[in-house]
C-alpha cells in the first residue's frame, strides 16, 4: 500500500485488513491519485483513476438530470471479482474510492469498512488549507513525482 | 403483507428481541428490516451475511451440509440466524433477557417460508 499523505494511511491500512479487497485506489475527483493498494503498475493506476472519476462525474450529472441527490456508491458485480466506486467528502475536497474485491469478502462488508474509512479520514484530515490546484505547465513533473511516491521508482 | 414483513413481525414480537432483518448473504445487503433505534442494520446484515457464508464453507470443507441456525451469543445478547431460501438468511438482534427457544422456533419456520 501506497499514500501520497501520511493521514490516509492508517484508515486505508484498515479498510483493507477489515475488507479484504483486492485492490484500492483513492483519488480526488479531477482523477489525481492519493493512495493505491493492490496495482503493480503506473499505467493501470493512471488508467483506473481516469475512468473512475470519469464515471462518478457521468453519474452525478445522470443524478442531476434525474432531480436526485447524489449516488452514493456504484457497484459491478462480477463472478470473480466486483468492482465498487464511491465520492465522499473530506476536508480536503470530494475524494473517489475504488475497490476491487473477489468472493471471499462480499458487498456489504466493503460497503460497511469504507464508510468507516471515509469517516476516519474525515477525522484524521489536517485542517489546513489543502495545496494550490496544480497548474497544467506542472502538470507531468507532478504526476511524475506522484506515480514515483506511489510506486517507489 | 408480504412473506418477508411476515417473517419481520414474528421475530420481533418474540420477548427481548431488539430488532430483525432479511439479509441476501451472498452480499451481505439488507433486503427488509425492523429494528429498534441504535441498532445498526448495515453493519449486522454485513457481518451476519459474512458470519454465515464463512460457517456454510466451513461446514462443507468437513463434509456437512450447511448450518440451518446460528446462534452467537455475548454477555449482552446475541445474534440469531437462520438460513432461508434463496440465500436469504433471517437474522435477529436479541438483548440478554431474549426467549431464545421462542424466537429459535418462529425464526426456523418463519425463514422457510422466505423466498
């Protein structure tokens, strides 16, 4: 497991001990990735990221047009493994979860330990004011940095 | 009313019962509950769901066929389930002072009649 801040850590550490998932991805809602559990290369972490916040932006709006609030959770069920994708709100903007998880863990069980997740990084947060919205010119120097703090090369 | 609400009210008329739910135990989601306040739904039909498809693996792996009902119990009561059809399984929140042999039996019969 991986975390670009040290708070997200120990709540991440266990939703993954109490869920059982496979892997995990947190990303603010642009698709800039904050912590990654499971993935063992960069171009998947980047690709997941991308299309999940993709997703959580077209259901939101889908939410809109409906005259709904927003979804709360979005999950594929699959036979060998099932795919969960949820926004929540920290202190330090809207986040998205991404979790993938096999058979020998179920639904409700990662449904339960991520909100347990959401409200421990809700509490674990630093208050302060979060960084300056990265500029495009800073763009691939930050993702370089950011996919080598994840991956460690 | 429907088999399910039917089953709800029978559990939860039996003395000391705090709350009943229909858990799909295959995800662990609710599918219909009633339960007194502070009693966290969610969170009991995610766990009992996990409780129980772990103790119907465990009891394949011996060669046995599945629990038909589970009763964990604490110094300030328990959980009850029992297995229905359709992998719906009825649980029930009871407090210390619950008849467990009356909600043992209308669990049994009302969990057949799930599905």
């Amino acid at each position: 497991m991986k975390a670009l801040e040290p708070w997200v850590v120990q709540p991440l550490e266990t939703f993954l001990a109490e869920s059982a998932a496979r892997l995990t991805l947190l990303m603010t809602s642009s698709g800039q990735v904050v912590a990654q559990h499971g993935f063992s290369r960069s171009l998947d972490v980047m690709t997941a990221a991308a299309l999940g916040a993709g997703i959580v932006a077209s259901t939101e709006e889908l939410a809109r047009l409906m005259g709904a609030t927003r979804f709360e959770a979005l999950v594929h069920n699959g036979l060998r493994q099932s795919c969960m994708l949820a926004a929540f709100a920290t202190p330090r903007g809207r986040w998205i979860g991404l979790v993938v998880f096999g058979p020998e863990t179920s639904v409700g069980i990662v449904r339960l330990f991520f909100n347990q997740m959401v409200q421990q990084l809700g509490a674990a947060a630093p208050r302060e004011q979060p960084p300056a919205p990265m500029l495009a010119e800073n763009f691939e120097t930050e993702l370089n940095a950011s996919l080598k703090a994840l991956f460690g090369r | 009313m429907t088999a399910t609400h039917t089953a709800l009210d029978r559990v939860t008329r039996v003395p000391g019962v705090r709350g009943a739910l229909v858990v799909a135990a295959a995800d662990g989601l609710v599918v219909a509950e009633q339960l007194m306040d502070g009693v966290d739904g969610q969170a009991a039909a995610a766990l009992t769901g996990s409780l129980v498809g772990r103790l119907a693996r465990t009891a394949e792996s011996a060669g046995m066929r599945p629990p038909a009902f589970v009763h964990l119990r604490s110094d300030s009561g328990g959980i009850l389930a029992a297995l229905g059809p359709d992998e719906l399984v009825l649980v029930a929140v009871i407090g210390p002072d619950a008849n467990v042999g009356l909600a043992r039996l209308e669990m049994l019969d009302a969990a057949s009649r799930l599905g």
